[in-house]
C-alpha cells in the first residue's frame, strides 16, 4: 500500500531549506487529515492592487491629526473597496519587501481538524469551565463571531534585520492582515478588549479607517469594512513609527511580485513565503565579505525567494516547495533537470516505508555552471588553487 502523501515540486533550489517542507508535513500530521471542504470564496475582501506600488507611509504627527474623540462605527463603511476586488486582494496590503510571509486558511483547518467534533466533546466542555470569560468562549465556539472573515487567508508578515550588537537579538517588524466579515461586530469586540486590560486605549477614526494606536506603543491595529490590520515592532527605534506602519498597510495598494503572486494563487492550508536574499543578510557576518564566494553566492541568490504549501486532504497530505530564481538563474537551474526517477526504482522501495525521496540531475548543466561560475574562484585561492 502506497503511503498517502503527494509531493509536488517546481524548480526546486535542493541545497537549502528543506526543513521548511519536514515542518509542514509534521504539522498535518498533528492537526490530522479532513474531509475537502468548499473552496469557493464566499465574499469580496480588500481593494485590489491596481498601482503596482505600495503608498508612501506617512508620518505619526500627520496619523494624530487625522483622529477624532469619537469611537462610534460612522454611518457608512470607513473605507470602499474597489470595484471587482476579490478574496486575493488582501495581498494589496502587505509590504512590498517582506522577509517572510505566513498564509492560513482558517476555516478549513478548522473543518478538516474536526473542530465541530471538538465543540460537542466533553473535553471542550471541560475546558470551557475554567475560561472565566463569555466573549472568549463565544468566539471559541464561532470563531466568526469575531467579526472576522475566517473563510478568507490569514496572512502574518515579518521583515527581520541583523542585530545592531555582535551578540544581540535579531529585530523583527511585521503584522497581521485578515478580511473583515462584520466590521461592526469586530469593533464591539475590541472595545471589550480594551475594557479588559484597563489600558488608555480607544478606537479612533483615521483617514479612511478605524484605528487603536498610541505614541510609544509597539503595537497598533486599523480596520476597516473589508480588511482588519494589526503592526508591530520589537525594534524600539522603530516604535514611534508604528501609526505611520499601520497606515501605510491600511491604505497601501501594493501589488505582488510575480512570484509572490504565482504563490498565493496555490490551492494550501497551510503556505509560508520566504525571501532569501534577506535571509542570507542576516547570516552575512558569517559567510564574511573576505570570502571569494560571498560575492558570487549573494549574486546567484539575490531574486531567490521559496514557496513551501500544504493541503490536508481526505486521506492525503499534499506538499508543494518550489524556488524561485532571477531569469538568468531559472535558465541555468532548469537546464539542470533530469529526465525523472527511473520507474524500476520504485521496487526497490520497502512497502512499508513512511517516505521516500527520488531526484534527477543533468550533470552535464551542473558541470558547465561549475566550470562558469565556481571554478574560477577556486583557482584564484591559493589553499584550492594548489589542490586544482
């Protein structure tokens, strides 16, 4: 009996990150296969790019001139999306430069894992008598109860820089960007939120949007009728900012890069993005501008960014992990590929193994980009030049 997991690849940069795909994989199997659910959209979300370009982030003093004392829901919607704007357009609301992005699609977790099950459990019963808290519970029997679309993708961003010290923390800004299903709903909720922690936190209005922010707090968050944003930052340079970073999501009109794009249009549950060339940044003191290498290492990676999927379907885990490169990189990588697995190897696999692996290569690409590109660099240091 086959095992019941689909692995499906584009070109694939096979050297590095293959954790990322392990992890998912470990992580269906934790939250357990479903039944398929509808996947239809059930509602429009945000504005949809049409610009190409994010809007400049404004300043905090302009951010304080825009509030009022008034935290009443305004008659109409604080902010109407644009005409034809689809579920995708969410994506109009991240930051153009990311390090990374995490995308769930909540519901169907939520009905694939059996969560239904789990509300007329006894367990749950038991759980809901120690949580002290009737809007908790009633949003953990209706998670839309929130006011929140949860039938829509939840995307969590981060940008993370070097520390400034040798042996410091790295610094991470980044945020949250959901759709909205009932804004009116969703504000009474944050009220209670508020009212709760005792803070000196209202929700105000902005230009366009509502919003709960305060000057040298890390942390702020914006809404509208169709997108609910929250923004934040452990750079403490950064955190006077923090209103101009809400507003430059709320009324940003960023459009994908063309892979980003082609990697929030794949069928997931679960789907993570990663920027590469931000990545390799951060590990820069490492590898060391002296090294030969680096140069032509951060060149061959700059455009490499990984796209890493997961559907939990009936029976089946399917996984997706692609790469990819700037145009002159793809060519080289996709001359590299084989002519596939060579079908009589499949025998040779034990019935009962949990996972196998099979790869292809073309040596005859793999030894010209060597020859190009690395060889060259290895004959002009002496300890390899003396080997060679």
């Amino acid at each position: 009996m086959q095992t019941p997991c689909k692995i499906n690849g584009g070109p694939m940069a096979r050297e590095l990150l293959l954790w990322i795909p392990t992890l998912f994989v470990m992580a269906g199997l934790w939250l357990g296969c479903g039944q398929q659910v509808d996947l239809t959209p059930t509602a429009p979300s945000a504005p949809a790019a049409d610009a190409g370009e994010e809007t400049p982030a404004a300043t905090p003093e302009a951010d304080d001139k825009a509030e009022t004392n008034n935290p009443q829901l305004i008659a109409n919607p604080v902010a109407k999306p644009a005409a034809g704007a689809g579920a995708r357009s969410l994506a109009s609301h991240l930051p153009k430069k990311m390090t990374m992005l995490f995308s769930a699609n909540l519901k169907q977790l939520l009905d694939k894992g059996g969560y239904k099950d789990l509300l007329e459990s006894d367990l749950f019963e038991q759980l809901m008598e120690e949580v002290d808290d009737e809007l908790a519970i009633a949003i953990l029997k209706d998670p839309a109860a929130s006011g929140l679309d949860i039938t829509q993708p939840a995307h969590v961003f981060m940008n993370v820089t070097a520390p400034a010290e040798e042996f410091g923390e790295p610094t991470v800004t980044g945020g949250l960007v959901m759709a909205v299903k009932d804004a009116a709903t969703l504000e009474k909720i944050i009220n209670k939120i508020i009212a709760a922690t005792g803070m000196p936190l209202r929700v105000t209005d902005a230009q366009g949007y509502k919003q709960v922010a305060m000057e040298g707090v890390p942390v702020a968050l914006g809404f509208t009728d169709k997108v609910f944003v929250v923004v934040g930052t452990s750079d403490e340079t950064k955190v006077g900012g923090v209103p101009a970073m809400l507003k430059a999501r709320m009324t940003g009109n960023t459009k994908p890069t063309a892979d980003l794009a082609k990697h929030l249009k794949k069928k997931y549950d679960l789907a993570a993005w990663f920027d590469y060339a931000q990545l390799m940044e951060m590990v820069s003191e490492v590898v060391g501008e002296e090294d030969p290498a680096a140069a032509l290492m951060m060149d061959l990676y700059e455009d490499l960014t990984y796209s890493s999927t997961v559907s939990f379907d009936a029976g089946a885990v399917t996984v997706d992990f692609s790469g990819s490169f700037g145009k002159k990189e793809n060519e080289k990588f996709a001359n590299m590929a084989g002519k596939g697995a060579d079908a009589a190897l499949l025998n040779m696999v034990p019935d009962d193994s949990i996972l196998a692996f099979a790869e292809s290569v073309n040596m005859k690409a793999v030894r010209k980009m060597f020859n190009e590109d690395f060889l060259p660099i290895l004959e002009d240091n002496d300890e390899f030049g003396e080997v060679l």
